[in-house]
C-alpha cells in the first residue's frame, strides 16, 4: 500500500474513531459509568459552555461536576446525530468537529428536553483519541410541557429560574445578517 493511501486509510480510522468516542460520551452519560467517562478526556481536558454555566477543567473536576449532576437526575437518553469532523492537517493527533445531539432527562422530577451543539477539539492521548474541549451550547434546554410554546421567542434555556436566551441560531453573525434586528 502507498503513502496516500496509508494517509487516507488513517484519516477514515480516526473519523470512525472520533464518532465511536462522541458514541461513548453519550453511554458514559446515560449509564452513569464514570469510570468509561474519565477515560474519554485528556488528562487536562476541559468540559464548559457557551454560556458559563458549565466550567470544569481536568478529568477529576469533569467527572466530579457530572457526579453532582447524576444526583439531581433520574433517567438520561442523549443521541448524537451529524458529526462534522475537521482533522487538523498539520498536526495528526489533532482534530475539531461540530457535534449535533439531544438529550431527554428527568431534572429534579421534570422531564426535560436539550437540543445540543457540542463544539469539540479532540487529541490523540496515548494512541485513544479523547475529549481535549467540549463546549455545550443550546438551541433549547426546556421542560417538556414548555416544548411548543418556547419556540416563539429566543428564551429557550429554562433549566431554573428566568428563561434565558438561547445559545443559537439568534447569536450567530450568520443568522443575524439573514434577519437583520430593525
């Protein structure tokens, strides 16, 4: 086999291997197995989101804030849907991608629906790919019973307290020079 087609075969093994760590991320969640969860970032990785509310660097401080979650959530389903991988290509042990997902919870009693981005930087760690960021960002994070009426207004994060404006599309420059605000 030639160079190239060493390189290309590497480049759909590490897609493939990318998609299966994004897979486990969601098992490592709904399971509650936070041992398989530690292992999925870097030993310095970093877990946060757009909006601050989530902030925790290291894999003991991630494994910590998901174990403080678990206590205030019954059952979790999170499914990923598109993953839009770009490998760095300078750098093979080195890669982004743009995650789609949601996730059903219950909440403190209350079901509960996300609609998620996950914007991901991963790294190859010891020959694994892992997490080295992953940032959450919402275009809901809602109860189930404020499902319909929520999509009349950029408030969309109602997890507690005051519904919050959501993370996007109303953010994105994209977005606001396809509705330009009067």
């Amino acid at each position: 086999m030639g160079d190239e087609t060493q390189a290309r075969l590497r480049r759909i093994e590490d897609r493939e291997a990318l998609r299966t760590l994004v897979t486990r991320y969601g098992f490592a969640i709904d399971d509650r197995d936070t041992d398989l969860l530690a292992g999925l970032f870097t030993d310095d990785g970093v877990l946060d989101s757009v909006d601050g509310t989530i902030a925790a660097s290291g894999r003991e401080a991630i494994v910590a804030f998901y174990q403080a979650r678990f206590a205030i959530l019954g059952p979790t389903f999170h499914y990923t849907h598109d993953h839009l991988v770009t490998l760095d290509s300078h750098d093979p042990d080195q890669a982004r991608a743009v995650v789609t997902a949601h996730s059903e919870a219950v909440r403190n009693g209350v079901p509960m629906l996300a609609a998620i981005r996950y914007l991901d930087r991963y790294q190859r760690e010891h020959g694994q790919w892992r997490f080295a960021h992953r940032r959450l960002s919402f275009f809901y994070h809602l109860p189930v019973s404020d499902y319909v009426g929520a999509f009349r207004d950029s408030l969309r994060k109602r997890t507690g307290g005051t519904p919050q404006p959501a993370d996007w599309p109303e953010a994105l420059a994209s977005w606001q020079a396809c509705y330009p605000v009067a």
